[in-house]
C-alpha cells in the first residue's frame, strides 16, 4: 500500500471517506461536513492534514490528523481525528501501515505523542490498537461544547449566522482532548 498527503483535488474522495466511516459507526445523519467546508478548512486555513491510503491505485483509507499539544511534555503531538480501511481491505495490513506512517510523522515533527478516540463498542479497533502498543487513556473523560450552548458560552447566543471564527471557537471546546 502506497500512504501519500492528500491534494485539494482529494476533496470529494475524503468527504466519501468520511460519510462511509460515519455509515460504520451508525453516524451518518451527523456528518455536516462538504466538500466546500473540506476544502476550505483543510487546504485553505490548513486546520488539519490528510494521508491517502491506496492500493493497486485504488483508494483503501484516509487518516485525517493535527497538531494538539501537551502542556506536561511542552511539546505538539498529533491528534488522529479519523482512521478508516475500507472494509474489503481490513486486515491487510492498511491500518497498520497508515499508524506507523503517522507515528514516523510524529517523530519526524519532534511530537511528542500520537493519540485518538475510540469508540467503546468498537472491539476489533479496540484489540488492534492494543496490539499496536496504544494505552487507553481510561481516567479520562471527554467533554465537548457545540452548537447552541457554545455560542451561548461565546456570548453570541443571538447570532443566527454562523461567523468566520465559528469552528475555530468550537475546536476550543475540545479542551483537555490532549489528556496533558
């Protein structure tokens, strides 16, 4: 499998991506995201960065991933928003290939560390990812702020129109994501 940096051309091929792993995990009707939000926020404001998995030419996967950072170690680590295989190429050896191309990343940037979410139900990525050395983080517990409530939190609870600053206010909400 070849693991190459996602170009803007990728857009709808990520967006696909996304809605399939959405699909998976019983998600689907959640996904607000669009090719115009993908691009403008990937590519544009480069908010986050995406590797393309393939295989044969044929798309497999996509890790979509960025930068936190820990206040203990002083230091940026990565953040892996989203992992995906297809189905039909699971167990190939395509998760495998795109967590240690992402943990190259990491020591190539001087991070100090590649974490993630995993939903509780999901025990094959569970076991996977313990067998990959991952330590679940289990006196953890994850808060977020969205929507309604983190513009009432912002003070701009009476602004129906979401402002330029909207997802840059709401990647705020996620703080403590990075378990320092």
């Amino acid at each position: 499998m070849t693991i190459q940096f996602a170009a803007e051309e990728d857009t709808g091929l990520i967006l696909r991506f996304i809605k399939e792993l959405a699909d998976y995990e019983g998600m689907l009707s959640e996904v607000e995201a669009t090719e115009e939000l993908l691009r403008k926020w990937i590519f544009e404001k480069k908010k986050a960065e995406v590797l393309i998995g393939k295989e044969g030419g044929e798309p497999v996967g996509f890790a979509l991933f960025f930068h936190n950072f820990s206040t203990f170690l002083g230091r940026a680590g990565i953040y892996l928003e989203d992992l995906y295989v297809r189905p039909e190429y699971r167990g190939k050896g395509c998760g495998t290939a795109f967590l240690k191309r992402l943990a190259e990343i990491a020591v190539e940037r001087g991070c100090g560390r590649l974490e993630w979410w995993c939903l509780d139900w999901n025990k094959p990525s569970i076991e996977f990812y313990r067998a990959m050395g991952a330590v679940p983080m289990d006196d953890w517990t994850v808060y977020r702020i969205t929507g309604d409530q983190l513009k009432k939190l912002s003070g701009h609870a009476g602004n129906s129109e979401r402002s330029e600053s909207d997802g840059e206010d709401e990647r705020h909400a996620y703080a403590g994501q990075g378990k320092n």
